[in-house]
C-alpha cells in the first residue's frame, strides 16, 4: 500500500469564531493546524482498495471538541485529542443531527461510546482546498466544571469517518472497557487507559458477599490476585472480532481557552490543503 503521508503536503489552518444572537463575530483565534497522519492512512486505504467500499466512509464527517489541549499533540503523530468531552458535556438533550456516540479507533485499540459532533458537507474552494464550516450550536458544551473548576475548551479534531470499513473484521479488537476472560469461575469488569493500564474491578463470592478480589491490569495483561475462596489466578482481556465503525482522526488543532456559554456559538473554518 502507498503511504501517501511521505508523497502528499497536507497544510491547514483552523479560525475560531465566537458568534452572537445578534449577528455579531468576534475573531478568537487563527493558526496553522497539524494534518495528522490518519488522512494519509485513509486515503492510501481508499486508492489501494484495502478499506471500505463505501464512498461516505471516506468522508470528513466527525469532529471532537476537548479540554486538554497541548502544543506536545501539535506533530502528525497524534491520533486523539488530550481529553475529549463525553456526550453529556456536549449535551443532554437527544440531538443526533448535532452529536451522537461512535466506537473510536486510537493507536489500534478501539475505543467504545465516543461523543462525536457532527459535520457538514465542506466548500470547495479550488481544485486542492476544501473548507469545513463546524458549527458547536449555543446549545452545546456550555458551562463545563469538574470538580467545581471551570474547564475551557481548547482543543478540536476532525475525523474521518470509517476508512477501514469491513477490513477491521480481519483484526482482533480489544476494548478500553468490559469483562475479562471467565476463569476460576469467575470473571470481572475491567477498564484500561490508552496504554492499557489499569484495574479489573471488585467480584465478591456469590454465597460469600464479604470475600472479594480484584486485579490489576498492566499493559493489557491481567495481574495474578486471589481470595481466601479463589485462589491465585489470572485472566485475560478478549480479543474480538466483530462490525465496529470506527473514525479516525485525519486533523488536529489546540487553541486559546474558551469557556463555553449559552450567549454565543463557536464556529471552526477549517481549511485543508493538499499540494
């Protein structure tokens, strides 16, 4: 397959609109953005006739929105935002034509229940620039806090939508987050990070409510643990193989601080390039 990302220049530049009730845009920020390597991966998919068949699978159709942004994630490299927002943070109303949940592929893992926006058709400004005009409605992503702080937007992604489409069948999947193998009858659910790291959470006994156990999880290997009831033991996490849809991250950007409010919308012109 031709790894367009070493014969292709992709360029970019992302502004920032902050727009008021009454017509009114204010300049937030403008810069140049990182085409990450996931575009040319796409693309490569598309010519080679690896990935989907279906042309809309191609297509730029998601973005994120974050709060983590970083100039450390600013390399063609990345493959994520530093911490996405969660559908509830976008909203909690049921609005599927402005952000639904899809599975997310990061670094070959996939990654369920992701909060995506969605977006329009982009403009064709000449024969090598397209324009995407993303739209974060007054409704959306307002007045976020954790832990009684005030969190900023300040950063985005824009995806494609499922390039891989059928093929990811032919790759054993394993997920962020479920339940482990079933072993001294027993199992867990587990959750893990990006570098699959983390825990296989409390089981107790089922006649013995007061005996339980879990397990730590490194590097996607379940660690030896065991009870008065269970002895020392292991599990593993599932390798699957099943249908997922899964967009990939094709362009990044993170931006000054925004805290969201009601009073405005935010509008992201996102200009690529390919020369």
């Amino acid at each position: 397959m031709i790894n367009l990302n070493e014969k292709v220049n992709y360029q970019g530049e992302l502004e920032v609109f902050k727009i008021y009730e009454d017509g009114r845009e204010e300049l937030h920020f403008k810069d140049s953005n990182v085409i990450v390597s996931g575009l040319g991966y796409g693309l490569s998919l598309f010519f080679a006739g690896e990935g989907s068949d279906k042309l809309d699978d191609y297509k730029l159709l998601y973005y994120q929105l974050g709060v983590s942004g970083s100039d450390a994630l600013q390399v063609s490299s990345t493959y994520a935002l530093g911490s996405s927002l969660p559908l509830a943070d976008y909203t909690d109303l049921y609005a599927p034509n402005m952000v639904k949940e899809q599975n997310q592929l990061k670094n070959d893992y996939i990654f369920f229940n992701q909060a995506f926006g969605t977006v329009k058709n982009p403009i064709i400004l000449d024969s090598s620039s397209v324009k995407f005009n993303i739209i974060v409605d007054k409704l959306l992503a307002n007045d976020l806090k954790q832990n009684r702080k005030e969190l900023y937007l300040n950063e985005i992604g824009l995806f494609m939508a499922n390039p891989l489409g059928d093929t990811i069948r032919n790759t054993n999947i394993q997920y962020y987050e479920g339940e482990t193998s079933f072993d001294a009858e027993h199992g867990h659910k587990y959750k893990v990070d990006e570098q699959g790291n983390g825990v296989a959470y409390s089981t107790c006994h089922p006649k013995f409510k007061t005996i339980c156990h879990k397990h730590d999880i490194k590097h996607w290997r379940v660690q030896r643990e065991g009870s008065e009831l269970a002895p020392v033991h292991i599990h593993h996490i599932p390798k699957r193989k099943e249908s997922v849809e899964t967009p990939i991250m094709v362009a990044y950007r993170s931006f000054s601080n925004i805290y969201k409010s009601s009073d405005f919308s935010l509008a992201f012109r996102w200009t690529i390039r390919i020369r």
